[in-house]
C-alpha cells in the first residue's frame, strides 16, 4: 500500500470511528476497538521505514497535521 492510499484509509478508518461514536443507538466499543487496531497497523507497516523520498512527500501532503491544529 502507497502512502497516499495509506493515508486515505486512515481517514476513512477515522470518518468510521466518527460515525460509530455519534450512534448511540447501540454499543460499538468491539468495532472502535477493531477500526483503530487497523489504523494502528496501517501506520506501523505504511511508516515505519519510510525512504528519503517519503519523508519528504508526506511533510508536504498539504492535508497533514500542522502546528495550528
């Protein structure tokens, strides 16, 4: 998996957790717990030895955390 894509399904991933925390309807904690276990994951394998090349593009990706947030 790219980083983009990488990146990508991290957000979904938390977009999910969004909606299952706003549904109070029924207890989601099994499935919160499973979602980010897999963004876990997905960070581990995707960033963990990033090249050179990498490091670079993701301190550019305009859409990254910044000091303002």
């Amino acid at each position: 998996m790219s980083i983009t894509n990488a990146q990508i399904r991290m957000k979904e991933i938390e977009l999910e957790i969004l909606k299952l925390k706003q549904d109070t309807s029924t207890n989601h904690d099994e499935s919160i717990l499973s979602l980010e276990k897999e963004k876990q994951e997905i960070m581990y394998k995707n960033f963990n030895n990033l090249s050179s090349y990498d490091r670079v593009k993701l301190a550019r990706f305009n859409e990254r955390s910044n000091i303002y947030e």
